[in-house]
C-alpha cells in the first residue's frame, strides 16, 4: 500500500478557504455533460474541470442536479433506471464512460459518502476491511489490520474506536458513523472522494469535525463535496461551482463566487433570494 501518513499540521477548524495555487493539475474534467430521466433533461452541457488536491463545492438550490452531477463521476448514474447520461467525462485524461472501463475499480479510485452514514451492520473493523477484502488488496491478517488502523486514523477515528473494533459499527454516534464512512472509503485508497452533504445529518460540533477532516483529506485525495450550506461551501472548499436548473452557471475560486459572482442568478442565490 503506498499511503502516506497524513501531516499532523493542526486543521484549520473553523479558518476561511485557502486562496487557490495556481495551475493545479486537473484531475477530473466534464465536456458537454448531460443527464437524461427519461424525458427530463436533467443536467444540462455541463463543463467542469476538478482539481488535483483541491475541494470543489457543488452548490445551488434543491433539484438543480448537484447530485445528479456528483454520480456522473463515478457512474453511480449506471444503477439508476431510465438515467442516461452523454458527454465525456475523464478521471486523469481517460474516458470513464469507456466501453472498456471496470466499473468496480473506478469506484474504488473514485470512492462516495452519502447524506445520511450508512455503515454496514457489521463491527466497526469489518466495515474498513470491507473493501480491501473484496478487492484483495491485503494478502494477510496483518496487512488488513494495517490498513484498517491507517484508515480509521486518517478518518480522525482511530483514537475513539481502536479499543472497540469488535463493536458493531451502527452503535457509534452520527459523526462517528460519517467518519467511519470516510474511513471506509479511504481503505481502499481512493483517488478522488464524492461527498453528497455528508453533514446534513449531523449536529454542528459533529459537522465541525468532519469540515476539519476534509481539510486534512485534500492534502492527499481530490474532494467534490455537495451541500447545500453555503458557510460550509465557503469554509472548506478552495473551488465552488453553482448549479441552477441542471446547468452549471458559474464557477470560479470559492472567495470569488461568494464576493464578486458574475452571474445574477449566483448572487441572488449567495445573497439568499431564491433557493
Ligand atoms: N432517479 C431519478 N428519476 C427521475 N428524476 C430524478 C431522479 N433523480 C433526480 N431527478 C430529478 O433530477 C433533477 C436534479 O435532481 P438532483 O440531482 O437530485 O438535485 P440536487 O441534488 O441538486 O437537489 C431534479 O428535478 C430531480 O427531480
Ligand atoms: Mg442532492
């Protein structure tokens, strides 16, 4: 396993985005990405480039298809019935839709968190050996508990659970189960992380320790983050794109889109009048 030990740098708890480096390299790019449900043209020609090591920010108000988007980027789209999807869509220059792609590994590289945590009813070791196990990445006892451990501390977790491994992972409180979750997702040494509100679910000092984690995340992954809390956006992004009525309207460096957006419709979201 090639992980690196996360930099135990204090996080920037409740700090304002980091102004952005400049050219960093693009890790996932959308050309002309449209989602269809049936009739319904849910995302509309949207152009997006992801950076490397940097948090994007999905945002706009409900239904406008940030999470629609969120699933195009790691074919979670497939699973749904009637969903189409057309344009190019690459991970590292490579088309994802290819014919040829495993599905089962780009959402190992491209791994997601949900809204709500939804650990597996089983104990909270098992739950991070999960997908190291069913993608073989540990040839023994040993290396699983490595990855395991490594995991759940780069989740923030280790110090809270390594006493209760063999505890089942549904007992832990909402923020634990939602840093498990990332822990899970980790384990199998993802590239690139897809959080859909992974706080909405949380209280706010719970909420607080997962914006710090994410924080410390994007030292080593690429994060794409939907939420629909705009202090959240501003706080823990580097980069925000705003979505309105399945089209991507404006994108830019996060301090920009919520100082000076270009566009009407991004300020009258920003400043609260619709949404
Ligand atoms: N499985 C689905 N079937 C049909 N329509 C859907 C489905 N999922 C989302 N939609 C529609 O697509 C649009 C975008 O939805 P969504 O991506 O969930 O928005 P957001 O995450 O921004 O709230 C909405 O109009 C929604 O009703
Ligand atoms: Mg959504």
């Amino acid at each position: 396993m090639s992980m690196v030990t996360l930099a135990t740098a204090p996080a920037a708890g409740a700090a304002t985005a980091m102004p952005l480096k400049g050219n960093t390299p693009v890790k996932i790019s959308a050309r002309d990405a449209n989602v269809y449900y049936g009739d319904k043209h849910a995302l509309k020609h949207v152009e997006l480039d992801i950076r490397r090591n940097e948090v994007t920010a999905l945002i706009g108000p409900s239904g406008c298809g940030k999470s629609t988007f969120l699933r195009c980027l790691n074919r979670m789209n497939d699973v749904i019935e009637n969903c189409r999807v057309t344009g190019t869509i690459t991970l590292d220059g490579e088309d994802i839709y290819a014919r040829e792609l495993d599905v089962v590994v780009l959402r190992a590289r491209v791994g997601m968190v949900f809204q709500k945590p939804n650990p597996f009813p089983k104990t909270i070791f098992d739950n991070v050996a999960y997908g190291p196990r069913i993608h073989g990445m540990a040839t023994n006892r040993r290396e699983l508990e490595e990855v395991v451990q490594t995991s759940l501390e780069r989740a923030g977790l280790w110090k809270e659970v390594k006493d209760r491994l063999k505890d089942a992972g549904t007992g832990l409180s909402g923020g634990q189960q939602q840093r498990l979750c990332i822990a899970r997702a980790i384990a199998v040494s993802p590239e690139v992380i897809l959080m859909d509100e992974p706080c909405s679910a949380l209280d706010p000092i719970a909420t607080a320790r997962i914006e710090e984690l994410i924080d410390e995340l994007r030292q080593n992954y690429t994060i794409v983050i939907v939420t629909h809390s705009m202090q959240q956006a501003a706080r823990v992004s580097q980069r925000t794109a705003f979505f309105h009525l399945g089209e991507l309207v404006e994108t830019g460096d996060t301090p920009q889109i919520f100082t000076s957006p270009k566009d009407q419709r991004t300020q009258g979201y920003i400043t609260g009048r619709f949404g």
